[in-house]
C-alpha cells in the first residue's frame, strides 16, 4: 500500500471513529441535562397566599373516585391572580369564602397551587 493511500485510509478511520465520540457525548450531555432539570424542578419552595373563592364546580378527573370526592375551585388571589386548584368535596368550600392556599414555586420556574 502507498504512503499516500494509508495516510487517507488512516484519516478516514479517525473520522469516522470521531463522528461516533461525538454522537456518544451528545447523547451524554442530553442525559445529563435532563437528569439536571429533574433535580431542579424537584426542589419547591411553598408559600402561603390568602384569596377568596369566586367559583366553586365539579371536579372532573381521571378516575371515579377523584370525581366522587373532589372540587374544582377557583381563587382570586389578594394580588389580583385568578388560580384554579383542586378540593376535597369534605372541606365545604363556598362562594366568598376567605380562603388560603399553597403557591408552590419551582426551580425551572413553574408555580403550581394546592389547596391548603
């Protein structure tokens, strides 16, 4: 074989084994990133926030049981924000009741409510 043709031959295997390395730590740095926002949406910092209900309704849920036993209730926050959250039918809420419920603010910056 000419020198010429094992030193192309040669810069082509490395090529291609480059091209896998390459695709290998894409792959890696995707893995570890969802790994990362995982954790960090895992980590909640819950606040309490008073507002008053302004519409209480059924709850339609994903199962039986949900429908059954909870509510779906609306609030409007003392700072003006309407959030909807879900109750147990057990815990009576009405119509202008004065109310508090959790904010949960998490890491990636998504904000979810509970009912207290």
């Amino acid at each position: 074989m000419r020198e010429e043709t094992r030193r192309r031959l040669e810069r082509q295997l490395w090529l291609d084994r480059a091209k896998w390395a390459a695709a290998g730590l894409a792959i890696l740095v995707c893995i570890a990133g969802g790994i990362w926002a995982t954790g960090l949406d895992a980590t909640v910092e819950t606040r309490h926030v008073p507002g008053i209900v302004s519409a209480v309704g059924p709850l339609v849920g994903g199962t039986i049981r949900a429908n059954e036993e909870g509510l779906s209730v609306d609030v409007k926050l003392d700072d003006g924000r309407q959030v909807h959250v879900m109750a147990m039918k057990k815990t009576d809420p009405h119509v202008g009741d004065r109310v508090e419920i959790a904010e949960h603010v998490h890491g990636t910056g998504r904000v979810t409510y509970s009912w207290r």
